[in-house]
C-alpha cells in the first residue's frame, strides 16, 4: 500500500472518529475500546512510518534505473488486486463487529494497529483484533508482498531485479586478484534478492510472510577470507 494511500486512509479515521464524538461518548464500550472515549489522535506521516534510509534507498534504485527496467505498472496493479480479493473477504465481518460496538461511527476499514505499531511500537488498536482477524491482515500484507517483489511478481520480474544484485556480487567475490578493491558498496531491493538466492520459501499460497524474512532496509555483510592453513583458497563468509 503507498504510504500517501495510508496517510490518507489514517487521516480519514481520525476524522471519522472526531465526526462521532458524541455517539461515542453515549456508546458502551469494551475494556478494549474505552481509549475511543478520550479521543483519538494519529500525527503520523509517510515518512514515520519507515526506517530512515529507506527513501535514500529507493532514490538510489531509481537513479541507477534498477527499479525502471523491470518493474511495470502491472505489478502495481496486481497487488491492489489481490489485497482486494482478500480484504474483501476477512474486513466485512470485522467491520460489522466493530460497528455493533460503536453503533452511528460507520467505521470502514482500519490499518492503525500496523502502522501505529511500525511508528511508535505501540498502538491501542491492536487489542481490538482478534488473534484470527490480525493473521488475515497479515495474509493480506503477505499476498501484496508476493505478487509484488516476490515469487508470484508477473514476468519473474522480482527474480530478474534480484539477480542484478546477486551477480555483482558474484563477480566481486571472484575477482580475487590484487587489483580487487578491499570494500565495496552495493545496494539492492531486500526482497527481490531474497527471491534471486532462493530464501524465505513458505509452503502456503503466500510464499513470503514479512514477519521472519528481514527487518526493513536490512544490511548484508560478506567477506572473504584466506585461512593460513589453507593458502590460495577463499572462503566466502
């Protein structure tokens, strides 16, 4: 999901709550919901809702014209398809508990939990979700992940942008020579390399699951060494 979409998405529950002000103060609420009563307020942006780097990350892949070669606007359109399929199936009854909780708020969708999370490490949302309703959400963020920049991406195109990355390094790990400069600094898309090397496969329809692969903007440190006892060898670490 863009983030300008979520900051739109946030700012409209904002607004929705602020509208019901007085339903809410009337409703009887759960243990759970009771923090609606003293106001809800999201100053999140865009840019609090990612490690810092990661835009600096992406201008980079723009820049070099990684991204530009082999992303098209299907695979765009693909995720917002899918998550669609999806939510459209697990929001409709979360919804409508909610709204029986908090009759007149006429509440639609909510991603709060997620991204009060990722912003703060913390969110009074998620104690509304049942255990069920937030692995659906996690299915549905699987599913965008996959058809996205994964293993389901149209054309291959998340293993082609990956192995961008993965062949430089190859070829920097061969040059062994003493020419070969001592460090070298390489930047890349954290899923698609996963995708080119293999890694993170999950038995389910959604073969990514973005709980356990990498944090965001995850480094990866190789070296090679030549041990003593086994001089002219290199050994990949």
């Amino acid at each position: 999901m863009a983030l300008v979409d979520l900051n739109l998405r946030i700012n409209s529950l904002v607004q929705t709550l602020r509208n019901s002000h007085d339903a809410i103060q009337h409703a009887y609420l759960p243990k759970n919901l009771c923090f609606l009563k003293k106001g809800y307020k999201s100053h999140l942006e865009p840019g609090n809702l990612t490690i810092g780097g990661r835009q600096e990350l992406f201008n980079h892949g723009v820049n070099i014209r990684t991204y530009s070669a082999f992303w098209t606007l299907n695979n765009n359109m693909l995720v917002t398809q899918v998550s669609k399929e999806w939510s459209d199936i697990y929001l409709p009854e979360i919804t409508a508990r909610l709204n029986e909780l908090l009759p007149d708020v006429d509440l639609t969708d909510d991603y709060a939990c997620a991204y009060d999370l990722a912003a703060r490490d913390e969110s009074p949302w998620c104690n509304v979700f049942h255990a069920d309703e937030l692995a659906n959400f996690q299915y549905e963020l699987d599913l965008g992940m996959d058809v996205g920049v994964g293993y389901l991406a149209p054309n291959d195109s998340a293993r082609v942008a990956g192995s961008v990355f993965v062949n430089k390094l190859i070829e920097r790990f061969t040059n062994t020579s003493e020419e070969a400069p001592s460090l070298y600094l390489e930047f890349g898309h954290d899923a698609t390399i996963l995708v080119a090397m293999d890694l993170d496969r999950d038995a389910s329809p959604a073969v990514f699951t973005r709980t356990t692969p990498a944090p965001e903007v995850p480094n990866l440190v190789s070296n090679t060494l030549c041990c003593q006892h086994d001089l002219g060898k290199f050994h990949l670490r």
